[in-house]
C-alpha cells in the first residue's frame, strides 16, 4: 500500500472550482430539471388534446345525428302529408259517385299536391276505373287489370303500400304510393310521387362551410343531394362503407358496428365525419357529413396554440435548469476533488465548502474520514501482513488436506495413505519428525504402521518397546481419547519410551489418538527438537489428520473383509451348483424307472391291473412327472449357473412351436373350463435358435396362466416385425400386484398372495424362461393389474446368429 504523503493541508475555495469544466453531473442536473418539465407539460398537453378531440368529435357527431334525424322526421312528415291528401279519395264507395265526379276530385288533388304527378283509381276488383296525369291524357275507364300488381296486392294487405324508388325517363326519382279505404268496396288510390321536391329539405340543411346532406333509398341509391345532377344521373351509393353500415343497421344484423362507424370516405374521396338517420317507415337513410379537415380545424388551432406556449415553458426550464445545476453542481465539483486527492492516498488534504446546507456536513464528513484512515494507516499494514500469513498457512493446509483425502479416496493401500497423512501432519505442524501406530486387538498393543523424517535405528528402538493402552504418552492418550502434549520430555518421569526419545534429541511431543465409533484404532504421534507447547491450531489440524488416517485404516480393513467374504460366496456356489447338479442327476435315475415301471403296469404288462390300484397309480404317475419336471429345472438353473447351458441352434417354425403347446396344455384347459385360442397370421418367416427351449419357454407361460386362472381364457398371440419374433400369453386371471412383477423372474421367487400358495410351485420356471430368452438375444416382461389378468410378452431375434453378429459389428 503506498505510503500517504506529508505535504501540508491545503484548502480549497469554490471559486477556482466553479472555473473547472462542467462534468456530467452538471449535464444531468439540467437535463433532468428539463425531463421533469417536459413530462409535465407534454402530459398536461396530450391529455388535453386528445380528451378535447374526443370531446370535439362527440359533439360535432352529435350536432349531425340530430340534423339528420330532423331532416328524416321532415320527409317521413312530407310523405305523411302526401299520404293523408291522397286518404280522402278512398272515403267513398264506387257506387256512391260519379266518374266524373272522381275525376274532377283527382285533379283538384293533382292541383293541391304538387309532389303528385299522377293518380290512378282502382276499383275493388283491381280494374283501373280512372287515371289523371300531369304529363300524359286522363284514362277513363281502361279496365286495365292490376290485381295482381304488388301497389293493389300490398294497399288491400296493409292499407298502405310505399313502392320502391324508379327513374322516370333515367331523370327525376319517383316512388309509387297506394293507398286503400276503410270500405272493401272503395277501391284503392295509386299515386305517383315525384321525390325532387325533397331536394328543398335536404338543400336548406347546412353543415359547417363544406358539409352536406343526402338521402338514399333502401337499396343505396341517392334521392336527394345539393348537387340535384348527382340525383339526376342515378347514382348508387351503396358501395360507401357508411351507407353499408347504415344499411346493416337497418336490417338489424350490424347496429353495433353503425354505432361506432363515425369516419369514412365520401363520394368524393374525402375523409369525413358522418352520422345518419332512417326514414321511417319507408328504410330511406339522410346522411349528414363534415369533411375532417374543416372538423378538427379549431382543434388544430389550438393545438398550434399549446405547442407554441410548451416551447416557451421549455425555454424558461432551460434557463432555470442552468441556474440551478450551477448552485448544485459547484460545490460537489469541489467535493469530488477533494475526495480524489484522499483516494490517491494525500490523507492530509482537508476540503472547504461553505453552504451551510447537506454539502457542507457531507465535505466535514470526508475531513473526519481522512483524518480517522491517517490515524489507522499505521496499523494496516501490520495486520494485512499477519493475515496474508495466515491466509498462506490456511491454504497450505487445505492444499494437504486435500491431499490425503485424495490418497484416501484413490487407493486402497494403506501403507501409500498412511505415508502421505504422516509426512503432511509433519510439515504443517513444524515439527521434526512423525509416526502412526495401529493398534492390534489379538496383542492388545500398538504397532508402529508409518514414520516420518526417523532413521533406521529410532524406528528399530521404537519397535523393540511394547506400548498398551495406559502406558505414558500414547497409551495414556488412548485411554483418555484425547490429544495428550509433552512440553519437554526431559521433566517428565522417565520410562523406556521416552528415553530412546530423549536420547534421538527429540524434546516435546504430540499424540493424538485415532478413535473409531466404539475401539481404539491407533495413535498420532508428532516430534518437535525444541521444547514448548502445541498450539491449539495445531492441535485441531491433526486431529483432522487423525480422522484420516481412523478412515484409511478402516476402509483397508473392510477391503480386506469383503475379498474374503467374496472368495467364501464363490466358494459356496461353486459348491452348491455342483451339488444341484449331482442330486438332479442321482433322482433322475431312479425316479425314471418308478415312471417307467408304473407305466408298464398301467398298460397291463404285468397283468389286468385292478381298478382300485390304478387309480393310485395314476396319481403316482402324476406326481412322479410333476417331480421330474422339477427335477429338471433344478437341473437347467445349475447348468445356468455353472455356464453350461448351450443352445442347439436350427431352423424351426414359430407357428409349430405354438401348435405343439396347445396340443399339450388343450386338456388341462378342458378340465378347468378355460378358452384356449391362439392368433398368429400365415406368414410367418422362418425362424433360427433352439426350438426345444423355445417350446419350454412358452409351455411354462401356458401352464402358468392356465394354472391361475379359474374362469375366462387364455390366448396365445404371436406376430413379426423388423425381424423379431413377439410373443405373448394373455390370461383373465387374478392379476400380479406391481411390487411382485419384477421378483417373479428370479429363482425360487413367486408373488406372494393366497393363490400363488395354493397353486404350488418351486419359482424357477420364469427364471429359468428369461434366461432361456437371454440367450437368445432376446426380452422377457409382464403387463398387469390386480383384478385384470396378465400379459407375458416375449421378443427375440428371428435368426439369434444374424443377431449376434449385428451387435459384434455394433
């Protein structure tokens, strides 16, 4: 650490610090006090321009709906009127007037209503009786038949009929109303009505400088607009998306989207504003549209108007941003560099800042703080070297530690382990030399296992002495179970140890015993030349070193113990298989001549067998073939065992196999009752292994599942595919538990349950089967639930050499 230098204080002022270059505090001091500001206003802006245009939008659509709604009442109210001139034609009956007293009324009519164009008089028949017209000669009596016509069909129907709007000559809209009396017999009216005159309401509706209004029928097409040319020329404005959606609403499947449709496109390309109204009831629609940009023009102004004030407000920040930062920013540059000259190690340098406020406190603070670090300066170096020794020691012993844990972990040779722990407890507890001892229960005395830094002739001294537990120094610390030190061995009682010590030019001594969880396993024992106690860290460090070598002794004994127990098992079950082997062949030989002789005399070779004995026959027989069949496996598990089992490898038909195992179980199904089945298709290849295993295989899977199960069936299933054979035995019995599954396949194992003990059983078919299958290359497995029966599945190669020679290329 580099030495703080001596130089006398110096005090800085503010005023050749505010001469300085500003830094990024004083950046960040202004941009921030402008960030502040900027939020604030641009916040206070926006919100106020948008909730002003929202604002400004409802009420500018809202001002249009109720002209378009006014202008909607005003026609409905102009075809009312309309349909209430043309009412008092139909008051009286035909038979109650003249025709030309009718006539003369229609033409009064064509005279008050300008609208109407021409009348038309049906009787209630649907004949036309009389026809007056503005631009054609009047009809009288033309007969003609209309009773099938939709304004004589309607009228009669609903009393009022409002046709659909035509072009008279391509020009001028019409649309025909009709109109029935209260009487049957007064017939029906059918005026002519010339729309144009609706062009008087639509043209007094005024919308801003640029708006306007239009009226188009159900099916879209314009009625009435300003422009009367528009009109003129038919024009269909169905194809707008506001009159699409005017006429959804309408019709009642889009009133949602109606609503919220308050932009779109006019005839002319613009962008407006538009809101609508129905004509009740005839499903015309009055449109009301404002361009845009005549729209948001005020809001546009005042937008302009907030932009110029936020400038201004910005400006004014600024400027106030600048005075501030350089009250704020001076002072701390003088505090920075104060603290840089205390950082760089000038503890005399002492900082002057007269604010009176938190920055003045904060530079006495860094005053004390320099003052305090020169004062405990001298101190620090002191106590970095103690420690950076100590941290060097702690390392060093960690590093052994390591050590000895690796050669215990690594090797089983105790003598290598014991070499290492002694050497490292020397060279760590600065001490001379060292020495584990074993202690030996059969002699009840230590011997010495390893030494360290001893020469031939102490080691052959120590070893000529006996030690045991309670004699000075190590068996002293053995019977305590706790570190014992000498000081100096020379104030000790002399004893035959410690004089060949003492005459080594040894002088303090250290022993640690090695204590096991219930015995002594040995002793630690350090040597020092000079005289003087252990200190407790050296103390601790070999007891660590203790514990070692308690493990590395212990772990050489168990090693030793399971080669031993290893070499007896071995033994044992070279012995055992050979035994299986020899009983299995003795009770064969005579076990088949007890079957041969019963046999002979079941078939009367001895003469007629009476029915009584045979009968006891029979049951010996059973029983006899029952025991050979365990004769047999007992024999097949110890050829297993030994290595003996080979197989004798030929062709053979799986689906022979399978024939040849129901033919041999089919009785025993007979007798319970049971289903036997088999699935298995045609074509199945032929395969290569030993059949007469492969059929001991699959009639021990039968017999089993036929054994257990007491109603229901048993299926066999076989199939091939990617050149294995799968094979499986299907059952409806009691089912396996899955705690028993995996157990079952080894020998003398069976599930344990009631009807597992009441078939019977040795527990060395399966095994005997998945060793069988093994060595074939293949697989053996059980699928089960308690209650639902059981699945053995077999899978092996097809040809068992072709697979074994796939996996020596693998």
């Amino acid at each position: 650490m580099r030495a703080p230098t001596t130089a006398p204080p110096e005090v800085l002022s503010e005023k050749p610090a505010r001469t300085r270059p500003r830094g990024r505090l004083f950046r960040k001091y202004v941009g921030l006090f402008l960030a502040v500001v900027c939020i604030a206003l641009l916040t206070n802006g926006l919100s106020e321009i948008v909730f002003s245009f929202q604002e400004h939008k409802a009420s500018l659509i809202r001002i249009q709906r109720e002209q378009a709604e006014a202008a909607a009442a005003k026609i409905s109210q102009f075809i009312k009127e309309i349909e209430s001139q043309v009412g008092w034609t139909t008051q009286l009956p035909w038979s109650a007037g003249t025709i030309d007293q009718r006539r003369f009324d229609g033409l009064r009519l064509l005279r008050q209503v300008p609208a109407i164009t021409e009348l038309s008089q049906l009787d209630s028949t649907g004949r036309e009786q009389l026809r007056v017209s503005r631009l054609a000669m009047d009809v009288v009596a033309s007969k003609a038949d209309f009773s099938k016509d939709p304004k004589f069909a309607e009228a009669v129907a609903h009393k009022v009929y409002y046709g659909p709007v035509y072009f008279r000559r391509e020009s001028e809209p019409y649309m025909t109303l009709a109109l029935t009396g209260t009487r049957r017999d007064a017939g029906v009216s059918v005026a002519e009505v010339n729309l144009k005159l609706i062009w008087d309401v639509i043209s007094q509706i005024k919308v801003g400088a640029r708006g306007q209004a239009y009226l188009v029928d159900a099916q879209g097409r314009l009625i009435a607009h300003p422009d009367i040319s528009l009109v003129l020329r038919n024009t269909d404005l169905s194809r707008l998306t506001q009159v699409q959606a005017a006429r959804a609403a309408g019709s009642g499947s889009g009133s949602d989207a109606a609503e919220q449709l308050q932009e779109a496109e006019d005839i002319q390309g613009r962008r407006v504003l538009t809101a609508y109204a129905h004509v009740a009831p005839l499903g015309w629609i009055v449109f009301v549209e404002l361009p845009q940009a005549e729209a948001y023009a005020p809001l546009y102004t005042t937008i302009k108007r907030s932009g110029i004030l936020l400038l201004a407000a910005l400006g004014f920040a600024f400027v106030a941003g600048l005075v501030l930062a350089r009250k704020m920013v001076g002072p701390i540059q003088v505090l920075r560099a104060g603290a840089a000259r205390i950082g760089s190690g000038d503890l005399t340098q002492r900082i002057s800042v007269k604010t009176g406020d938190e920055l003045e406190a904060l530079a006495d603070q860094f005053n004390d703080m320099a003052g305090r670090l020169q004062e405990s300066y001298a101190d620090l170096e002191k106590k970095v070297e103690q420690r950076t020794h100590e941290l060097a020691q702690s390392v060093g012993e960690l590093r052994a530690l390591g050590e000895v844990s690796q050669a215990v972990n690594s090797t089983l040779d105790l003598q290598e382990v014991l070499n290492t722990i002694v050497g490292k407890a020397v060279q760590l507890s600065d001490t001379d030399a060292g020495a584990i001892y074993e202690y030996v229960d059969a002699k009840e005395e230590f011997e010495l296992r390893s030494t360290y830094g001893m020469d031939e002739e102490l080691i052959a001294a120590i070893k000529e002495r006996h030690v045991h537990i309670g004699d000075a120094g190590i068996g002293h610390a053995a019977s305590q179970r706790a570190p014992l030190q000498i000081a100096d061995v020379q104030k000790e009682p002399a004893t035959q140890v410690l004089d060949v010590v003492v005459r080594a030019g040894y002088r303090a001594l250290l022993f640690i015993p090695l204590l096991g969880a219930d015995r002594i396993i040995g002793a630690l024992v350090v040597r020092r030349k000079r005289p003087g106690e252990f200190p407790k860290q050296t103390i601790d460090l070999l007891q660590t070193f203790a514990a070692q070598s308690v493990l590395a002794i212990q772990n050489a004994r168990l090693f030793h113990e399971i080669e031993d127990k290893g070499r007896q098992l071995e033994t044992a079950s070279q012995h055992k298989s050979q035994f299986l082997a020899n009983m299995s062949h003795e009770l064969r030989t005579p076990l088949n001549a007890i079957l041969g002789y019963t046999e002979l005399i079941l078939d009367n070779i001895y003469g007629e067998t009476p029915q009584k004995m045979r009968g006891v026959l029979e049951r010996i027989q059973r029983n006899g073939k029952h025991l050979l069949g365990l004769i047999n496996d007992v024999l097949d598990l110890s050829k297993i065992e030994a290595g003996q089992l080979t197989l004798a490898l030929a062709d053979y038909s799986l689906k022979d196999v399978v024939h040849s195992v129901f033919a041999a179980v089919e009785s025993l199904a007979n007798e319970k009752k049971l289903a036997l089945r088999v699935e298995m298709p045609n074509n199945l290849p032929v395969g290569r292994g030993d059949e007469r295993r492969l059929t001991q295989v699959l009639l021990n899977l039968v017999g089993n599942a036929i054994k257990f199960t007491d109603q229901g069936e048993v299926a066999v299933k076989a199939s091939a595919l990617n050149g294995a054979y799968t094979l499986s035995v299907c059952d409806t019995g009691p089912g396996i538990p899955p705690d028993d599954q995996a157990k079952i396949f080894e020998e003398f194992q069976q599930a344990d349950s009631s009807a597992t003990k009441k078939k019977g059983g040795t527990g060395l078919g399966l095994s005997i089967a998945r060793r069988i299958v093994e060595l074939h290359g293949g697989r053996i497995w059980v699928e089960s639930e308690v209650g639902n029966g059981a699945t053995f599945s077999i899978s092996l190669p097809v040809k068992v050499e072709q697979q074994q020679a796939e996996r020596v290329r693998a």
